[in-house]
C-alpha cells in the first residue's frame, strides 16, 4: 500500500489523529464530512421509502464510532473512507434488525434493489440484512472478494482506490469484483425461494 502521502491534508490528519493528536480528529472533519454524507446518501437511497435514518445522522454515528474507538494504521484516505464505509454498513444492518424486530410478522420493510446495488442484469427485491447476511457468508469463502465488495459497494470506491487499499492489482480487483457479485446475486436469490 505504500506510505501514506503527507502532502495529502487528509492522510496527514489520520496519520496525526493515529499517533494521539486529538486536534487532528477536529480538524479532519470538516475535510471528510462532504464525502461522508454522499456516501451515506447513496446508501439510504437504495433503502425502503420510509427509511427514518437521514444521511446527516448516519454520518454522525459513523463518526462518532470511528472517533470512539482506537483508530487503525491509516495508510491514506481510501483506507479511511472504506473503513468509514464498513461502520455505515453496521450501523444501517443494525437499524433494519431493530425496525424488523419492530414489525415483527410484517412484510419485510428494509428492501433495496439488487439490481442497483450490485448493477445486476436481473432485478430482485433483497433487504440489508439478507445482504449482510450473504456477505459475511461471503466472507467465509473468500474474505477477498467479500472486502471487494464493502470498498466498491458501501464505500463506493473506485477499482484503483480498491487495489490501493487492498494492495492488489486493478485486474485481480475487477476480476474479484464481477465474481463476488455473480455469487452474491445467486445466494441472494437462492434465499429469496427458499
């Protein structure tokens, strides 16, 4: 991956906010909220119409969990945005189990299409848990591919951003990419009849 580039204003907070520098997690906000806030837009874009979690809130959680915790080695800003995109994808697989339990014995209410999320050929109807689900079975057999699939889809990173942070080849990324998403719209679907 390299070593972080200091001249980046972005990597030199996280590298400082690492080290202890509590100012540096001030200062980072502001630098990161814009794009924090788009990626938590097109998160709750594909949820269910009457999604209650608004974008603003999400980023605040994500952040105030990233803040409350021991921040990792940031190599850079991708590494960042893709772990700020693995806390979003908790956070809302936490708030579809806790408005499912609400409903209990109702329609599934946490539906996105597949289709969009993954830019599948066939539509189908999944909610967040059962992606979840399939991801972290995913996970199992191929911890690559499954990462690949949080960095391109939760965190909307690009297939370079997705090498570098990875430390993977474009190629390998691409090729793990359209395999990842291939199984995940069969296991998907495959829970959908059964």
């Amino acid at each position: 991956m390299g070593v972080p580039d200091s001249s980046n204003p972005v990597t030199d907070l996280l590298v400082r906010w690492r080290a202890g520098d509590r100012e540096a997690l001030d200062s980072l906000m502001p630098l990161v909220y814009s794009e924090l806030r788009r990626l938590a837009h097109y998160y709750l874009q594909r949820e269910r119409n009457d999604h209650t979690l608004q974008s603003t809130a999400l980023v605040h959680e994500a952040f105030l969990r990233l803040a409350g915790q021991n921040p990792p080695k940031w190599q850079n800003r991708a590494h960042f945005f893709g772990i700020a995109a693995h806390v979003m994808r908790q956070i809302l697989v936490e708030y579809a189990r806790a408005h499912s339990a609400a409903k209990r014995g109702g329609a599934n209410p946490c539906k996105l299409s597949l289709e969009e999320a993954l830019d599948l050929p066939k539509k189908i109807d999944v909610d967040v848990i059962a992606l979840d689900g399939a991801l972290d079975r995913l996970s199992e057999l191929d911890p690559q591919q499954s990462r690949i699939v949080e960095l391109r889809f939760f965190a909307g990173l690009t297939i370079e951003d997705t090498s570098e942070v990875m430390g993977i080849s474009p190629a390998t990324v691409k090729r793990d990419w359209t395999s990842a998403r291939a199984w995940l719209h069969r296991e998907i679907a495959r829970d959908a009849f059964e």
